[in-house]
C-alpha cells in the first residue's frame, strides 16, 4: 500500500517527477534539498499524510478491540499459585488453596 500509493500521492500534489522521486527515496535529502515553507515542501508533506493517514486509522481502530477485551476479562484470583490447574507456586511447592481463601479473607470460613 505505502509504496505505490506515496509515489501517486506525490505526484497528485503537482510535484515533477524528479522532485517526487527525493521525496520518494529519502526524506533527508527531500529536507535538506527544499526550504522550509516552499510549496514542493508542503506538497511532500500533503502527499506523505494522505499516504498513512489510512494507515495509522485502521491501526487505531483496530487498538481498540483488545483494549475493549481487556475491559470485560473477569478478574480471576488465583491466590499465591502460579497455575490454578497444577496448584503450585513459581518454585513447584504445593499450595493448600482453601489455605489461601481463608488467608485472604481474614480467617472467615467458606462453603457450606
């Protein structure tokens, strides 16, 4: 997308074909070679966000889905282990979990 839509971009602006070319094969030169305000400079510049303007929405958009999944994750607790499956802390020891909820909630006994 970027390669050949810059280059169109470029050229869409009004820029020759040569001055499309700096900008298209590096941007320091492209800094360099046109002064600050000159039009072919802010052409550069129009060209280069219509480029990635698309670019930079969808990845925006598509932020928003693992955030927005994040937010509805119910908050498991595990306790003090590292797997509620296997049981077991980070070392390998054993963890009693009844241990941990009664622990955790002050001593209170649970369950009927």
């Amino acid at each position: 997308m970027h390669t050949n839509t810059y280059m169109n971009n470029l050229l869409d602006q009004g820029l020759s074909r040569q001055d499309a070319l700096v900008f298209y094969g590096s941007g320091t030169k492209a800094r360099t070679r046109f002064a600050w305000g000159t039009e072919t400079r802010e052409a550069g510049i129009r060209a280069f966000t219509d480029t990635v303007r698309p670019m930079f929405l969808t990845a925006l958009c598509l932020s928003v889905i693992p955030l927005l999944a994040g937010l509805i994750m119910p908050n498991y607790y595990l306790g003090r282990t590292q797997n509620v499956v296997d049981g077991t802390t980070n070392g390998g020891t054993v963890i009693d979990e009844d241990l941990n909820v009664r622990h955790r909630d002050g001593g209170r006994e649970h369950g009927p």
